[in-house]
C-alpha cells in the first residue's frame, strides 16, 4: 500500500509523518493529531521493525479517526476502528493486487 506525505479529508490537509518515538511510549503504533491535521505512525516498536502489513493497517486505522471526526462521529471507538482498519486493508490489498502488472 502507497503511504503518502499527505491526504485531504473534506478540503483539511493532514501531515502523514513516520517518528519512530512519537507513539511508542504509551504502546500504540500511532497517533492521531485531530487538531493539529498530523497522523504520526512508527516503524519501529521496541527496537524491531514492523511488518509492512501492521504499518498499513496503522495507518488506515490513524485515518479513521479523523474521517470519524470530520463527520462527527464517534471517533474514540477504538473497538470498531481496529475492526474497520483491518477489514479496510484486505479490501485495499484485493485491489492493489488486481492492478499489479504480470
């Protein structure tokens, strides 16, 4: 899966930032920074290197929280965003795979 700099969400610009410190204090492997328009995710958790399919699905799981937010959801339901973001990746992953010249 691609991992922009960048996305919009609604005319917002959201910062898509790799900080290998930023989230692993307290466990998580992201953060959502509503306010500041910043999705911060690691790539490195207790010094070994994530697998590429939990960096992606970090990231989903970060977007989620602000599409929640900009539509005024509920947007601390990390039960059902951990859910989603994992069923959203296989999806994304089945059309990636679909586009993928042989």
């Amino acid at each position: 899966m691609y991992i922009p700099n960048k996305i919009k969400l609604m005319g917002r610009e959201i910062d898509i930032i790799n900080d290998d410190l930023a989230c692993d204090i307290d466990g998580h492997l992201g953060q959502s920074l509503l306010t500041e328009s910043k999705i911060i995710y690691q790539k490195l958790a207790k010094g070994k290197t994530l697998k590429q399919d939990c960096i992606n699905v970090t990231i989903l799981h970060e977007i989620i929280h602000f599409m929640l937010w900009v539509l005024g959801y509920d947007y601390n339901d990390e039960k059902f965003i951990e859910r989603f973001s994992e069923l959203l990746y296989q999806v994304i992953q089945q059309i990636d795979g679909k586009n993928i010249k042989k």
